[in-house]
C-alpha cells in the first residue's frame, strides 16, 4: 500500500519542515494577521500582545522593533524577544502600528482601537524584502 507514489509523496510532505513547504507561497508584503479582543484586564489599561513571524519560514521573529503610536507626541516602542513577541499596557484610545527589521518589509497599520480593560491578541507576517 505505501508502495504507491501518492502515498510516498503524502508521507514526504508530513515530515517536512514548515518552511520548507510555505517558501513558495510567501506574500509580498508585511501583513496584520488578526487583531482581536481575547480577554479583560484587571485595571483600566488595555493589554496588547504582540506575536511576528517570518513569511516563507514560519518562525518567529527575534528583533524586530515594534512602534506603537497614539498621537503625535505618544509613542510606545518594544524589541521582539526569542517568541516573536513584546506587550504593551496602554491608554485606552486609537493607536498605529509599525514594525519594522532588517530585511523584512515594514508594516504600519493605522486604527487600531482598544478599550480599557481588554485584552488584544495581535499576529503579523513579515515578507521578506529580497525577491
């Protein structure tokens, strides 16, 4: 049975790395994954986690600098650690988003609301910046 060259090919594929199957299929451009409200918080901040990870690898991201911004004059900014992640405690209000790494295509994302005493869930993909 698992002498057929279908078979052969579906074993293939189930133990090979992530990455090496998404390569081909790696976007463009740096995009917002999701954006959600996942729980509340304890005070009347709002928590946002952030998670990046590489297009055409599947990993997360070590280092890249994420910005967020609410007004002119308030800027929040954090590194990515080992996970691909960083968390911000904030104001309540309208932010924008920019990350950006070396290599990688930057991403800003403008209109992100969140409220007091939520919990956000965030997951961005970065492209990589050579064809």
């Amino acid at each position: 049975m698992f002498q057929h060259p279908i078979f052969r090919l579906f074993l293939l594929l189930t133990i090979l790395p992530y990455g090496l199957i998404a390569q081909n299929s790696a976007p463009l451009e740096s995009e917002l994954l999701s954006f959600k409200a996942t729980g509340t918080a304890e005070n009347n901040r709002a928590v946002l986690h952030v998670q990046i990870f590489e297009a055409g690898v599947g990993g997360p991201i070590l280092g890249a600098t994420v910005l967020l911004r609410r007004d002119i004059d308030k800027m929040h900014g954090k590194v990515s650690n080992e996970y691909g992640a960083c968390t911000f405690i904030v104001a309540p209000g309208d932010y924008a988003l920019r990350v950006q790494m070396t290599g990688l295509k930057s991403l800003e994302q403008a209109g992100l609301v969140m409220e007091a005493g939520k919990i956000y869930e965030m997951k961005l993909l970065m492209a990589s910046n050579t064809k």
